[in-house]
C-alpha cells in the first residue's frame, strides 16, 4: 500500500482528545481485493449520489442509492470481516451515505468506528471534512496523493465556495489520477466551473442560474441577456427583467420555428410559454434566430431544408431530427456553426434537458 506524508492536525484536535498535533498518513487504496472490489462498487455509487445532491437533483433517488448503500455495506462488514483498512472505508462510506440523507448521528457513529480501524485513510479523512471536523483540506493534500480524492473533494469545496476557477482546474486534475467512474459523476460539477470561472463573481443570481441542469424559456433568455449583448436590438439595449424581458423576445419572433408552422411547447395563447423547459431542440432554435436575426439574410436561416427538403435526399443527415421537422434548419445550422454538437457524433438528442452551463456556453459563441 502506497502513502503520502500530511498534516491531519484538525481531526485530532476535534475528535481524537488524546492525540495532539502530529504528522500522519493518509493511505492510499490497498491492491484490489474481493473486498476493496466491493469498497470500489461503493465509492462508485457514493459518487454518483453525491454529484447528484451537489446539483439539487432527484433527492428520491439520491435517497435509494444512499440506502442502498448502507445496506450493502452493513451486510459485507457483518459477513465478509475484511481488514482494517477496507473495514474502515467501508465504514466510512456508509457514514457518508446517512450524511447525505441527513442522518448526521449515524454518520458520527461511523466516523468514530472507521477512525479507530484507520484514522488515515482518505475517506475517513473526507467523512470528517464533511462533518465539519476537519475545516481545511489543504494540510491534507498532496501533489503524491495518487488516488486523487482529496483533490476532488477540494474541487467540491471551492465548487460550494463559489471559487470556480479553482475548481475547474482542481476537478480536471483530479481527474487524470481517478477512476472513470468519477468523471461521470461529477462531470456536471466541473462543466459548470469551467462555464462559470470567467462570470463577475458577485452576481449570484447569474450563477445560481448557470448551475441549473434544467432551464426554462424564461431563464434561457435571462441567461443570453446578462452572458452577451445579443437581446440589446429588442430590448433598446435596457436590461430588462422576467415577463418584460420574455415579452420582448416573443414579439421579436426568436422563438418561432424558420423551418415550420407549429412551435413545440406550446401555450394556449399560440406562444411558448415562459416557463416552458427547454430541451435541446428549442435550445437550437432560439440560438439559430439568435444568429440570423437582423443579418437581413433570411435565406441564409432555412438554407438547409432548401437544400434537403428538394428532392435529393431521402432521408436527413441527422438521423433523431427527421426533414420535416419544423426545427431542421436550427439543428443544423446550430451544429455545423459548432454552437451545439451531436452527443455520440449521429445524433442531436432533441428532447434532452439542457443545462444553465451549456446553454450559456452556447450562446456566448455566437459572434
């Protein structure tokens, strides 16, 4: 088993009374085992609740992942006897587990037995930065620490901080030393630091909106107005503000299809209501008039069902946004201009939720 020297003073001096400020070793994981396997399993799913609680997301399921969890744990402790140093991540990933479902009393109860199996090992060490017992996590991090948690776990606390330069750089490097399964977990968190590391730091109600995973037509719009000065023709270049903001665009026609009649989303007024989510295909839209209104180039926003729509073409070049969707031209002129891309390089995933991050990506590339 590898280790890396650190300073773990903050732990003793809270929870160890006896123990006085000392140099530790925070232990890296064992060689892979039936056990550590297991330990593997359980990080995995950890992780992937975790991000998910971060972002404020689907807490029913964050819930039975916990669950699940702390039952799988508590039944291989109970049969399997694994070492220590399993015994103890084990323990405290349970502990993080209840954390994460509010039950700060058993989370304690876990810290306290996995510490006394092995007080160095990284996810102890994250257990009692979670728990407030450990404040800082700098003494705690190496540039030899392997593993890559407590770098990740750094990341997360300068995400919460709103430090976001710092946590984009952090998680990335994290990254390069974890297994896969982190990235897809917290990739979200990440992409979020990167969108949002350039943004004025004190304007928190721009950054809540960035941290979405799901937008409204509404908030898509406040998103472009505050990221770039694309809505200043309709709006007399005043920043406008909810209903009033909305009501310009609508009267601007930016949320009309160029390629067809309907409009996805539809109220009864005929109108895309304001608090419509948006999903890729209406994302495509309102950055495709984005980029053609006032260009005096009409010809240039339905160039593509011209072209695809006259005969030649049986089928479209995407296969998931059919010729006759009303949304064709949008879909490809928005990928082609590279303002939006195709997930697994075929298709456009129309109806997947677009996040805060992304949209404001999008819309900040559009010259």
């Amino acid at each position: 088993m590898k280790k890396i020297s650190i300073i773990v003073s903050a732990v003793c001096a809270l929870v160890l009374p006896s123990c006085t400020t000392l140099q530790r070793d925070i232990a890296l994981p064992a060689e892979q085992t039936e056990e550590s396997g297991f330990s593997a399993e359980m990080e995995s799913r950890l992780a992937a609740a975790d991000a998910q609680a971060l972002l404020g997301e689907n807490a029913a399921g964050v819930k039975t992942s916990c669950l699940y969890i702390i039952g799988q744990a508590e039944n291989k402790l109970a049969h399997m006897q694994p070492d220590k140093s399993v015994t103890a991540r084990l323990t405290a990933i349970e502990g993080r587990a209840y954390l994460l479902i509010g039950d700060r009393e058993r989370a304690e109860s876990c810290f306290e037995k996995a510490r006394k199996k092995n007080a160095d090992d990284s996810a102890v060490v994250i257990l009692a930065h979670r728990l407030g017992f450990l404040k800082k996590l700098d003494a705690a991090v190496s540039r030899h620490d392997e593993s890559g948690v407590l770098i990740l776990e750094t990341a997360i606390d300068y995400y919460r901080n709103g430090n976001y330069a710092d946590a984009a750089g952090s998680f990335d490097t994290a990254f390069l030393s974890l297994p896969p399964f982190y990235r897809h977990a917290y990739q979200m968190l990440r992409d979020t630091s990167w969108s949002m590391k350039d943004t004025v730091s004190d304007d928190a109600q721009f950054a809540k909106l960035l941290q979405l995973s799901e937008i409204s037509v509404l908030q898509m719009v406040e998103i472009a107005q505050r990221s770039t000065n694309l809505l200043d023709i309709y709006t007399g270049g005043k920043k406008l503000a909810g209903r009033k903001l909305y009501a310009a665009v609508v009267k601007a026609g930016l949320l009309r299809s160029v390629s067809g009649r309907g409009e996805i989303g539809t109220s009864g007024s005929g109108q895309l209501s304001a608090d419509t989510a948006v999903p890729r295909i209406l994302c495509a839209r309102f950055l495709w008039n984005l980029k053609n209104s006032g260009s005096g180039n009409e010809a240039a926003a339905v160039k593509y069902s011209r072209k695809y729509r006259g005969g030649l073409y049986a089928a479209s070049p995407v296969p998931d946004v059919p010729l006759d969707s009303e949304d064709f031209d949008a879909v490809l002129g928005t990928v082609e201009n590279e303002l939006l891309v195709l997930p697994d390089g075929r298709n456009f995933n129309p109806y997947g939720m677009i996040t805060g991050a992304e949209f404001n990506e999008s819309v900040k590339k559009i010259k």
